[in-house]
C-alpha cells in the first residue's frame, strides 16, 4: 500500500517493496516493459467466411475467426485485432465474443464480424490477429458454403465448424489445404 493505495509491483522477497515512478497519463499504456502480455499463445484456429445466410449478420449468425489461446496464465485479448489482407480490421470486445475476453489455457473466443463482410469467400485471403504487431496468421484460398478453414495438426483444411470447439476431421468435409 503507498499513500493508502494499493498498487501494482515486482516481488521483493525479503525487502522493501519497490514501486515504480508513476508517469502522468491514462494508465492504459504505461506499462513497463517487464508487464507486457506475452501473446504467443495465441492463435487463429478457425476461420468461417462463408455461413449459409447473411456473411454479415450478428452474432451467432455470419463470418466468425476463432481464436485458441494454448498458453498458461489469463489473458485479456479485448482490443486485440482480427483484420483481413486489406487491412479491415474488427476490435475483439464483449460485443462481438459470446463468453467475454479472457481465455485461460486451452480455451477458445470466437470473434463475430457482426455486420462486417471481412473474410472474402473467393480468392487468396489472409487473415491477421494482432495487437500492436501481427501475433498469428493464416491464409486460405476459396471457401465452400458452410464450411470453416481449420487448424488440424498445423495445417489448415475444409471442416464442419466447430465454434468455440476442439476442431476435428470428418470423412465429410471434402477440403484440403489450398
């Protein structure tokens, strides 16, 4: 506690406890550089950019990107990106996920375009997650109608959807990787 606050610090085992200098502004950005988010666990693991109906319709419905986060402590990723290859980009908030932004290890946020026809269904498309630089990405050429572009050992291939879900392989799916 310094001046009847409690504040953020580094562990001192055994010694006073240190608090950084504080720099005027919002907070938001004022982190050190030892408190940055490591997003490497952080990948797009599903892409869906061709549902049956309305490419831009809200949430449940139309174009999703899923994001799995495989690394070990919480993460926030409310203002993290997805953007298209043309730079579109759509802000992660809990306006377009289901069950809010904070993934533990293993879990999965789906990212609904809500309105946004970003994902294109015919041609090259990438597909980008980024905060300040690009923390994963994917490419797929061409999509078929209802079918999602899935993470399955690395590579990515035609699948059923599988939102908020492990991704699996069906005898059914008819995709392969471009």
């Amino acid at each position: 506690m310094v001046d009847n606050r409690v504040v953020e610090c580094l562990p001192t085992p055994g010694e006073e406890n240190e608090v950084g200098n504080e720099s005027e502004g919002d907070g938001e950005n004022d982190r050190k550089e030892d408190d940055r988010v490591d997003w490497s666990g952080l990948v797009v693991s599903e892409v869906f950019p061709d549902p049956r109906g309305d490419d831009t319709a809200l949430m449940p419905g139309g174009e999703w990107v899923e994001v799995r986060y495989t690394g070990g402590l919480e993460v926030d990723v409310a203002g993290l990106l997805v953007c298209d290859k043309s730079e579109n980009c759509v802000t992660i908030s809990d306006a377009n996920v289901v069950e809010g932004t904070i993934m533990k290890a293993g879990s999965y946020v789906v990212v609904y375009m809500n309105g946004h026809g970003l994902l294109n269904n015919n041609g090259f498309e990438e597909v980008f997650l980024k905060g300040e630089e690009v923390i994963d990405k994917m490419s797929y050429t061409d999509s078929k109608l209802d079918l999602s572009w899935s993470r399955l050992d690395e590579v990515f291939k035609l699948t059923g959807p599988t939102p908020g879900r492990e991704n699996v392989e069906s005898e059914n799916d008819g995709g392969e990787r471009e």
